[in-house]
C-alpha cells in the first residue's frame, strides 16, 4: 500500500496591515489591485469607500474628531464676532486661516495611520513622534503660504485690479496644481514611509491627475450641499421679505460649518490615505 501523501495547506494570504480594523480595506485594495498592476477605481467606488470609511474613522477616533470641531468652532466664532474691521482684521484673518491645518495635525496624522496601519490613536498630542510631526507641520505650513502668501503680495504691490486679479488667479491654480501632485506626500509622512519624498509623491502622481482631482471632489460634497441649500435659503428670505439675522442664527451657523468642517476634513484624509494605497509605489 502506498504511503499517504501529506496535503499541503493552501498559502496564507499576505496580510493586510490594517486587518482587525476594517474589512473594507481588504475588499478595496482586492478590487483595484490585480497582481500588481494598479487600476484606478469608478467615482462611485470611490465616493462609496470614502463615505464608509469616513463614518468608521469617526467612531474610531471621536474624541480626536470632536477637539477637531471645537478647533473650526473657535475658529468661526473668532471670525464671525472678534475680528475688528481695517488692516489689523486683515491680518488676523490670515493668522486665523492657520489654525485649521496646523492645529489639526494630530488628527490628520492620526487618520492615515489608522487606515494605512490599522493604529488607533487614542490622545491629541503634538508630541507622539517629534520628527514625523515637525516633518508633517513644515509641509503643512509650505502648502499653506503656497496659497495665502501670493495674494497678500500682489494686494501690497501697486498692481492694477485687473493685473492682481489675474496673478491671483494664476498662483492659485498653481498652488492647487502643487497641492494635488504631493498628496501622497503627507499620508507617507505620517506613517514613515522610506520613500516619502517631494520627488517620489511627484513620480506616483504622475498620470493620475483627474482621478485624484476626481476623488478629493467626493470630499467637497458636503459643503456643495449646503452652499446649495443656503442660496435656496436666502433666495426665500428675499422673495418673502424675511429677515435671518442675529446672534442665535449665527452661532446656528457656526455649529453646521464647524461639523461640516469635521467631515469633510475627515473625508479628504481618507481619500489621501486611500490614494496613497491605490497608486502609491515609490512614495512607500
């Protein structure tokens, strides 16, 4: 009688870095990866994802996102009752417009290492990691004067309306241009990629322009929902001669934006971290 042969266990499926989070990453990452190659998902795939992950994101890390909303609620009540009119409210304003992505760079880090790496992060602390933060915070800062710094020259410089408008204009879509080609840039940051360079974000970006534009769109549909329902709003004030002014419809209204505020920033970390698994090569 012949010996029996031994049956051989089928191989282990590599394992998935965030396994015990969220099956959703398993499902996502078999669905646009096929043997290496990487394929770019539909908006609908994206947009479902997305919005999943956000809800999920928030449960995981709710104390975190609720420091978040208090940060956009001081934040608006500042801008909306404390800012006094002329060039000192000038300036304030753009010390203000600091606040909401350098004072929530703990929550942003925080995001990508829980959909990238499965980690939880439980406190709010500028201190975790000192190099990956400072690391984080300089770029965030880049990106920041990148978008502000421009209009505030051309504003000081004896331009015409039409030449500073124009300048502008052009910086600005420059600046967003720089801003979607190093997105993969700061999800590799905060969970220490070796390869998260300027260069390597550039590389893996390269190609997947309108699909990463695209995909930060789903993260803006918030705010285009509410823009939608705030022009219907006055547009009814208007025709009816009613009046929505005063303290309590404002602070009504800072409270909206500053959860609005929440989700969406959340929305537009997942979607980077996302990106960054869909087509990120060298930046990892």
């Amino acid at each position: 009688m012949a010996p029996r042969r031994a049956q051989r266990k089928p191989a282990a499926p590599p394992r998935n870095p965030s396994q015990g989070w969220s099956a959703l990453q398993a499902v996502t990452l078999r669905a646009v990866m096929e043997q290496g190659a990487i394929m770019t998902p539909s908006f609908m795939f994206v947009l479902r994802a997305a919005w999943r992950d956000t809800l999920s994101t928030l449960k995981q890390l709710r104390y975190l996102a609720f420091i978040v909303f208090l940060i956009w609620v001081a934040e608006l009540v500042a801008w909306s009752f404390l800012l006094p009119d002329g060039g000192l409210g000038k300036i304030l304003n753009v010390l203000l417009s600091l606040i909401p992505p350098l004072a929530t760079v703990p929550y942003q880090i925080a995001i990508f290492r829980l959909i990238i790496l499965g980690e939880p992060t439980a406190g709010y602390s500028f201190r975790a990691n000192i190099n990956r933060v400072h690391r984080y915070l300089t770029w965030s800062l880049v990106l920041w004067a990148a978008t502000t710094v421009p209009g505030l020259v051309f504003d000081l410089l004896p331009l015409s309306n039409s030449l500073n408008a124009s300048l502008s204009i052009a910086f600005s879509v420059a600046a967003v241009v720089a801003i979607i080609r190093l997105i993969l840039l700061f999800p590799a940051i905060a969970v220490d990629a070796s390869g998260a360079s300027v260069a390597n974000a550039f590389a893996d970006s390269s190609g997947h322009f309108w699909f990463i534009v695209r995909s930060t769109l789903v993260a803006w549909l918030p705010f285009m929902i509410v823009a939608i329902v705030v022009i219907a709003w006055v547009w009814f004030a208007y025709v009816s001669g009613i009046s929505y002014t005063g303290t309590g419809l404002t602070l009504i209204g800072v409270v909206l934006l500053g959860a609005i505020g929440t989700v969406t920033m959340t929305t537009s970390y997942v979607i980077a971290a996302r990106l960054f698994e869909w087509i990120g090569s060298r930046v990892k």
